[in-house]
C-alpha cells in the first residue's frame, strides 16, 4: 500500500462512469442503446441540442445511474461541478448558426442556436440538468483537452473547492468537419487518424466525502503540463520527478490508479507552436488515452 | 501567505481605447467611449450598428486578429515583467470565446465544398500561433467558458503556479469582433442602439468590443527573489455556476454571489475588507439586476458603502478578453487607489442599494478589491485582487 504523503493532494476517487460511442461496437445493441439515448434525453432536448451536448448529458446520467445516485441526491449544490473538454466543442451548432449567417443573413439565424453554438453550453447544460453550481469549465485545447480537464478537475477536489465533479470528454464531429478532418489527416499524417465520435463521463469525488466502496479506484496524485517520471521512494511516498529534458512536446500527465502509475498523455502541437506539425492521434477520438481510466476503473487492473 | 498569493509581475491591454496599459487608464478616467460603427464586416440586416473596435495597427506576426491582439497584450506584458525563466518552465494560458469564426464564416462563405481550414477553427491554434510568436513552452492551456473565461483563466494560471507546473505564466484573454458573435447578440436583441450604459435606468443592451488582457504571474516568493516590480496580486479566485438559465443570469443572483464568496474564502478576507467591486456590467437589464442581487448577498448590510464599477461602457464588452482586461483595471485601481466611473451613467438604478461611481472618478483607500466575470449559462468566476503593498 502506498502512502499518501501531506504535501501529496487527497486521494481523489473514480466513483463511475460511462463512455459513450453514437455507433455502438458490435457487441452491443444499438437499437437498445438508442431507445436508451432517447428516453433519457426526452424529445426536447434531441430536438435542439447539439449532437455533442446531447452525448455529454446522457452519458453523465448514465454515470450517475452507475454510481447510485438517484432522483433523491441533493441538488442546487455549490460542492459540485462540472469540467469538458473537447477538441471542437459544440461544433454541429456552430457550422448550423455560422452557414444560416452566411447564406441568408443575420435576421434568419436562430437565437437559440448562438448561445448554444459556444463551447461552455455543454457544461453549462450539464450544470442546469443536473443542480451543479460549484465550478464550470470547458477545455478547448484540441487533444490535450482532456488531460488539462483531468487535471484541473483533481486540482478542484483536491483544494476542497468541489467534491465532486463531472469530467466529460468528448468531441461529435459535425459531417462536414469530419470530411475536412479526415480529407487533411489522411494527406497530412498517414492513416491512422478517423474522426471518430464519442462521449466520456466520470463522477470524480473527493475520497473524504465519498460514499464508495473500499477497493474502489482512487486517483492519489496526479501531475501535469509535461512527462514527468513517477517513482515510489523508500519512504513509501510518490513523488514526480521532472525529467532534465524540458523541450518535451507532450502536454501529459501521469496519475497513480490503486497504486500503479497510468500514464496519460496527448500531443498538443510541437514546442514550436505549430499544431498542424504535431502527431494528431488524439483528435481522431479525444477521449481515446482517458477510456484507459474508465478501463481500469472497470476491470479493477493496474497498468 | 506568499506560498498561495500570485504576483502580478507584467501588464497589457489592447482595446478600442488604444493600445497599451496607460491609455487604457488614461481613457477610462477620462470617460472615453470609443464606439462606432461596425469595420471590420458587412453587418447585413442587423438592427444595431455600433461596437467598440481597435482603430491601431497590430502586430501582424499571426494569422488572425485575435492572435494579434493577445500578441500586442502579451508583448507588453513580458516587456514589463523583463527576467523570464527558461522558456519551457513559463506557461501560457488563453482565453477566447471566438477564435475559429472568422475561419468559419470564411469558409463557409467561400466556394462550395471548399475545404476549411479545420486547424484555424481549433482553439488550440491560438495558443500554438501565440506561443510560437512570443517564443514560450509547451505548457499550454485554452478555455472557453463564454465571458467569464479570461478570470478563469487567471484562477486556472494561478492554481499552475501553486502547483508548480511552471514558474511563470501568461493570461492572455483575446477576441476580435467576428460576425457571428456580432449577430448572436444581435439576434438576442442584446445590443444597445446607442453606447451601453451598465447600471443605468435607461439601459437596453450591451456593446460589443473587441481586445486583449495579460497578465504575467508569478509565486510571490520567485518574484521577489528576482526584485521585480509588483504590480498586484491574486490572493483569491472563485467558480460557480448559476445552473438557472442558458442566456439569463439567476435573477437572485446567487451564482454571483458564490462566485465571490469563494473568492473571498480563498484569499481568507471578509466582503467588508473590498475597497471595490469590478462588476460584469454589461448593461443588459437582467445581468445588471442580478449582479447587484449577488453583491448584496455577499455584503449584506454594508451593500450601500461598496464601490460599483463597470468597464464596458468604455470598452465594450471583449468577450474572453474581459476578464483579464478588467483584472489588469481592477490592479491599476488598487495601484493608483482611484477607481473609474462608469461613463454613460446618469440616472442609477441602483442608488441606495449600492455606490455606483459615476460622472468622475472616485479616491480610494483600499488594499483589495474584487473583480467580477459572468457568462452564458451562468459560468461565473470573481477575482480577489490586492495592492502590492500588501505583501511588504
């Protein structure tokens, strides 16, 4: 058992989640899954809202299913909040808003669509379903999103500003950017980079706080902006070393599931700025280093 | 207390009333109101036609305004804070509601099938284009959480710092007017015909501007090591969500108020310790009302003596700019211990519920002051901000 020292941040805990892929994999049924999506969203918000939020708010609710927590959970709580990150976000709305602009001029767009179109309308939607009025943020930072959103989640329990907070991370991909992503990657990059769409929802909670169950996957420290190397001194305490070389182009972290290190990590451009030169595998499925956690989380393994 | 409280080392600001910090605080004090028909595109069927637009000529190092103005910011910024650390331990962290559009609309307006430059509509490239301009690290963040983004980005840069994820950070807040957020609010019937007029009876809108904020962070102890001038510091950041409504604020102000509350938690101050509060302001009805709601929740009877303030009337409202633009005012404030009017104020709604400064500018003697940022769906982030002096 490692021990978490003082200068270490409380243990924060995965308390469930659920990852959510609009094309089911073949071992699931998607007709099932459909009836699922539309039940639990209701006919008003798969009406107007954007493909990308309407996967953020199920896949929160089924998280939320996962972890038990029921019509009677208190809401309105200030200790609660919600953190996104997405690659595009709230893009489907915005081409929508931006081609009706630009086709038929301001008097023919919907006013409902501008607020919808910007990024935060996927928290703040989250936020209004679900009582959540501790902290919002959205992370708009292309394939390093999810780790930023990941950090600064932890970063929020850890301080005792939340106890717990939905960690969405996803991108659903408007038809045409997803042409012009994959058009550009397959020239650019070779083959390996699909947009591809999918929605991960986590209950992070402070482990102080949380109800869960002992065994339960905590997340005991966590470090960020850069690889660092992890290693458990003989004193039993964790400590992050930064590695000599700073010039790392990875924006990573690493953080420590039941005792072992998983390391996350996404390349955001390289250290020149250009993020047209950078490895874009993590675009192809912003949630794609993430879905480890959820992995590990369910089949209770360490890395 | 230095471990928690962040040094203000470097600022700038680009807005409609010129380019630099001291203009922008000579124009304030002079009540400026820079605004004007809209420039920078054809504003079609529009029923208003005024904003607040940066008449000077900007950097042209990147490929979109808005990246210029937050290069023009930052370079001011890091010119002021002088002795930066190696370049991979400084961090940057961008704020912008929309960088991307003008790609967008570009492309969308280009021919059929055309592909877009789906990089340009990434926010990522934002902070790729500034860092590679001003020569920083990898260490990068964008958010976007409509118009309180550029005070989160503040509270976000400091929390890297406590964490030692870089021993210097950027907060740049950047946005260019684009036509699709000129036409939203338009859409919204949002926009005052004339100038807006935070806080007043007749108010019927907000003014769009365009610019950038920065500001150069440091832990406090690193920044006196290195004897630099301290501008001001951080000592409290708050988050909250009203979790009421997508465009409207809670009419009771309660996420305001959270936001604040927290804020003053973190910096460990009572309300009756803040010499002023930089409200939003915008100068719509509702999220005018609901921010004097929240900041009577917060300084209960002594609501009446706080010092109210708003920006926007000389600014427009920058969108993720503003929250680092009025942060960088909210220092000079403290720094010169006046705080600005709000120009265009005649007529208070709020008299006797709180100060509003209006006609001149008001003397002060304070050592924090608070510093407000709400947007669209009730994101909400306060900054409680301090004089130098108050770390001797």
């Amino acid at each position: 058992m490692i021990q978490v020292s003082a200068k270490l941040p409380p243990r924060v805990v995965v308390r469930g989640g659920h990852y959510y892929q609009p094309r089911p994999t073949y071992f699931e049924d998607e007709t099932a899954q459909q009836r699922l999506f539309d039940e639990t969203l209701g006919k008003e918000s798969l009406r107007r809202l954007d493909p990308l939020c309407q996967g953020a708010l199920y896949a929160v609710e089924m998280a939320r299913r996962e972890c038990g927590f029921g019509a009677g959970e208190k809401t309105q709580l200030a200790a609660y909040g919600v953190c996104v990150a997405t690659a595009f976000g709230a893009q489907s709305t915005r081409v929508r808003y931006a081609k009706r602009l630009a086709q038929l001029g301001a008097s023919a767009t919907n006013p409902i669509d501008f607020p919808d179109s910007i990024d935060g309308a996927v928290a703040s939607h989250i936020a209004m379903r679900f009582g959540l009025r501790g902290p919002s943020l959205t992370f708009v930072q292309g394939p390093s999103s999810a780790e930023a959103a990941l950090i600064a989640s932890c970063r929020l329990i850890a301080s005792g500003r939340a106890e717990r907070i939905y960690l969405v991370i996803g991108d659903i991909y408007d038809p045409w950017l997803r042409r012009s992503v994959a058009d550009s990657l397959r020239v650019t990059q070779g083959s390996h980079a699909v947009p591809e769409d999918a929605v991960l929802a986590l209950a992070l909670e402070a482990h102080a706080t949380s109800a869960c169950d002992e065994g339960q996957v905590f997340v005991t420290g966590f470090t960020g902006h850069e690889r660092h190397r992890a290693t458990v001194e003989a004193d039993g305490l964790v400590r992050a070393v930064t590695p000599p070389s700073q010039a790392s182009a990875d924006f990573s972290g690493v953080m420590q599931i039941a005792g072992a290190w998983l390391e996350v990590c996404a390349p955001m451009g390289n250290p020149e700025g250009s993020c047209q030169d950078g490895p874009m595998n993590a675009v192809h499925d912003n949630t794609g280093y993430e879905s480890q956690l959820l992995l590990a989380f369910r089949r209770k393994v360490t890395h | 207390m230095s471990e928690s409280v962040i040094a203000v080392t470097g600022l700038g600001a680009v807005t409609a009333l010129g380019i630099g910090v001291d203009v922008l605080w000579a124009g304030l004090l002079e009540g400026r109101r820079p605004f004007g028909p809209v420039r920078a595109f054809d504003i079609g069927d529009c029923k208003v036609n005024l904003a607040a637009e940066v008449q000077q000529q900007l950097p042209s190092a990147c490929s979109s305004r808005t990246a210029n103005l937050g290069v023009a910011a930052a370079r001011e910024a890091l010119k002021e804070s002088a002795l930066l650390p190696a370049r991979s331990r400084i961090g940057l962290v961008v704020a912008s509601t929309g960088h991307g559009d003008r790609a967008l609309e570009d492309a969308l307006r280009g021919s059929a099938g055309a592909p877009l430059g789906w990089q340009s509509c990434l926010k990522s490239s934002l902070a790729d284009e500034l860092a590679q301009v001003l020569e920083l690290g990898p260490r990068r963040q964008v958010i976007n959480t409509a118009c309180s983004s550029g005070a989160i980005a503040i509270a976000l840069a400091c929390d890297g710092l406590r964490a030692r994820d870089y021993d210097l950070v950027l907060a740049v807040g950047c946005d260019e007017l684009t036509a699709l957020t000129y036409s939203g609010f338009n859409a919204l019937r949002a926009l005052d015909p004339a100038a807006c007029r935070p806080f007043d009876r007749n108010r019927r809108g907000m003014s769009i501007g365009e610019g950038a904020g920065c500001l150069v962070l440091e832990r406090l102890d690193d920044a006196r090591k290195q004897h630099k001038r301290i501008r001001g510091l951080i000592v409290g950041a708050g988050l909250a969500c009203d979790a009421h409504h997508l465009t409207a604020p809670d009419p009771e102000g309660k996420g305001a108020a959270l936001s604040m509350q927290m804020a003053l938690a973190q910096a460990k101050l009572p309300a009756s310790a803040m010499g002023f509060v930089n409200a939003h302001g915008t100068g719509t009805s509702l999220n005018d009302r609901a921010e004097i709601a929240g900041i009577e929740r917060v300084f209960g009877g002594s609501a009446r003596e706080c010092v109210v303030h708003s920006v926007k009337a000389s600014t427009g409202h920058c969108m993720g700019a503003a929250g680092t633009i009025e942060a960088v005012v909210a220092l000079l404030a403290l720094e010169n211990q006046r705080v600005p009017h709000t120009a265009g104020l005649e007529n208070c709604e709020f008299d006797g519920r709180v100060d509003c400064v209006q006609s001149r500018p008001r003397a002060i003697a304070a050592s924090y002051g608070i510093s407000n940022s709400f947007g669209f769906g009730g994101n909400d982030a306060s900054l409680v901000l301090a004089r130098a002096e108050v770390a001797e």
